[in-house]
C-alpha cells in the first residue's frame, strides 16, 4: 500500500508545533507496517499562509503514482485529490479553529483563514480523522462534519524507544518542568504567576521552561526576578531528554490541546504531572498520576505543584505513568490508521456507484 502525507506544516518543530513530530511518527508507523508514507510538502522556507497556497501548485501530479489514498493534514491536499479522484482522509491536527479563539489581532485573523480551510478539507473528505474525543467533538460542532465521517487516533508513540534514549539521572533535586511551544494558548504565565508560592513551601525548587514561539519574550519578562526560573527556548532532539531526565514533576497549564504529545513524552519519563483541565489532556492522561487544574488558577497551579513535588506522588508516577502513555504505540496507530483509509476508500466507491478508483497516473 501506498499513502501520501501531504501537509504545508513546517517541518521542524522549532517553527512549528507538535504537528511536525506527528507527521513523522505516523510515517514511521506506517513504514513499519509495511505501507510506504512519503511526506510531500512545497519546497523553500515559505510562511505557513503561503506554503498552504502554494501547495496544489508545486506538488507534481507524479508525486502520487500509486497512492491509494491521500493523508492530508489540517485541510491540505483536497483539491489535489479531487483532481486526481484518489480517496481523502483529512487528519485534523492543528484544530486551527479553536486556537484562533486565544490569539490577537493579525495572528488571530491567520489562524481564522486556516481555520476555513481546514473546515473545506474536512467537510470534503472520505474520512476525517482526529487525535483524541475532544478533537472530534470540537470539529463536529465548529466545522459541520459528519460524525460518521469521524475517527479517533491518537498520535503515535514509542515509549520503549524514548526510554532506551532516556538519561539516567537522579531526580533528588525538587525540579519541574514545562516543555510547550509558547503560544498565548499554552497558559505559561499562569505558571510564572504559581511559581513564587511554590517557592515559599520547597525553597530550591527550580522551573525549566522549555520551548520557543511568539510569547517568549513576554514570558522573559515576567520571570525577570523569579528565583529559580529559567527560560531555554527551543531544545531538541536528543537533548531535550536531559530534561525530562532530571525533572521532578511536568507541568502543562495550557488551554487548548488536540493531543498533548509533551505530557505523552512526561508520562514516558515517569512522572507525575499537573495539567489544565481543559482539551484534550484530560482524556488523553486519563489513569495517570496526575494533577488536573482549572485554566488560568495560579493557585491551584501552585497548590499541585507543591503536592507533585513530594517523593511518595513521584514513586507512584514512575510506576503508572509509563503505562498509561503505551496506549499510543505507534503498532496500534499504524493499524488504525490503515483500517481508516481502508474504509474510506469503501466509502468512495460506493459513492462512485461502485465504480474502481483511478489512482494518481492513470488515464482520464
């Protein structure tokens, strides 16, 4: 089998988002499976509202010889699938309709564009598939889909893999950490605002806040004079696990998540987490040792940081944990995910009144 993953997403995570890491894990998976995913994206280092423009004109119609599906991410790829009548699934990732909601003025007008486009993939598909219940139920309502068009597949992860990479490192030191790419919606500030009372209960404690974005230096500023504060901006592979390795307890007060790879990557590691309680963390780090806070209490934020911190809640984390984030392994997404387009191509057919699909090459 053959897909095509097709997203204007950039490819790094530097410059974008948890998307980037999602891309690539489901490749992998699929790979895995036997079923060859190339990544098509334009070329260059456009702006993502260019990219998105330019996409159906640069991808060359070669490119899906023999796909027997197209895997198009946040609305991309449907005109090119109609053209080439190849079955559609779109894969809602980014959700752009709700982080619109906690954006300002021309960002907020961008993501609002998105989010139209992203409503006209999802609308058109074969199938949609979503990350988690909360994705689908957001995109049901915000974009008209059809619920039988929808199906939830979280994002794929390998804990055997991230822990074999893992650091072995002592975690005697009361550190906690936030790994996020610093959009308004994450809700950082909430955690720089909690941090002086937790100070007050653990006095080495220190807060390692990992990521860049556009709030970094907002951020910057309101931990000028925070003790025991640092801001890394974005850190990755493989030394970010450094991190995760000699964290305490993870934090993510963020109030809009399709998924929530990070808290995935902390549950991994073993630890104990404070979460908002709000999208999609909630359901995703159900069963985990967890904290869950309402958006936006800094209080509540520094009354579960100071708890987590306690060895006996860490102890218990390093034995649940890992085993709650094994529900995404990547053989079980892959699986799926191939029973997803196997459906919809079904659905295809039936709609072409049984006819077989022409596949991308093949004579008009």
């Amino acid at each position: 089998m053959r897909f095509a993953l097709l997203t204007a997403e950039p490819a790094d995570v530097a410059r974008g988002s948890g998307t980037a890491v999602a891309v690539a894990r489901l490749r992998d998976a699929l790979t895995a499976h036997g079923v060859s995913a190339p990544v098509l994206r334009p070329g260059g280092h456009l702006p993502q509202t260019l990219a998105r423009a330019r996409l159906h004109h640069q991808i060359a119609r070669s490119a899906f010889a023999g796909a027997d599906a197209v895997l198009g991410v946040n609305g991309d790829g449907w005109q090119l699938a109609e053209r080439f009548e190849i079955p559609y699934v779109a894969l809602i990732k980014a959700f752009y309709a709700g982080a619109a909601m906690y954006e300002r003025g021309a960002t907020r007008g961008l993501l609002t564009l998105h989010a139209r486009w992203e409503a006209e993939g999802a609308r058109r598909a074969d199938a949609v598939v979503v990350p988690s219940r909360f994705t689908a139920d957001a995109v049901r309502e915000r974009y008209g889909v059809d619920p039988e068009s929808l199906r939830v597949i979280p994002e794929a992860f390998d804990v055997t893999a991230w822990q074999a990479m893992l650091p072995i490192r002592s975690r005697a030191d009361a550190r906690v950490l936030c790994v996020a790419h610093l959009y308004p919606r994450k809700r950082v500030i909430d955690l720089l605002d909690a941090w002086p009372r937790v100070r007050e209960t653990h006095r080495y404690a220190r807060l390692d806040i990992v990521g860049g974005g556009p709030e970094l230096r907002r951020l910057a500023r309101r931990a000028q004079g925070l003790a025991g504060c640092y801001l890394h901006g974005h850190v990755g592979y493989p030394h970010i696990l450094e991190f995760y390795a000699r964290a305490r307890v993870f934090c993510l007060p963020s109030a809009q998540e399709t998924f929530g790879y990070a808290a995935v990557e902390a549950m991994a590691s073993g630890l104990p987490l404070v979460i908002a309680d709000a999208g999609a963390l909630p359901e995703v780090c159900d069963g985990a040792v967890a904290a869950l806070v309402p958006v936006g209490d800094a209080d509540a934020i520094a009354r579960a940081l100071t708890h987590a911190l306690d060895d006996g809640v860490a102890v218990r984390a390093a034995a649940v944990n890992p085993r709650i984030a094994r529900a995404f392994s990547p053989d079980a997404v892959a699986g799926q995910m191939i029973d997803a387009v196997a459906a919809a191509r079904r659905g295809a057919q039936r709609r072409a009144g049984g006819s077989v699909l022409r596949r991308s090459g093949s004579p008009r």
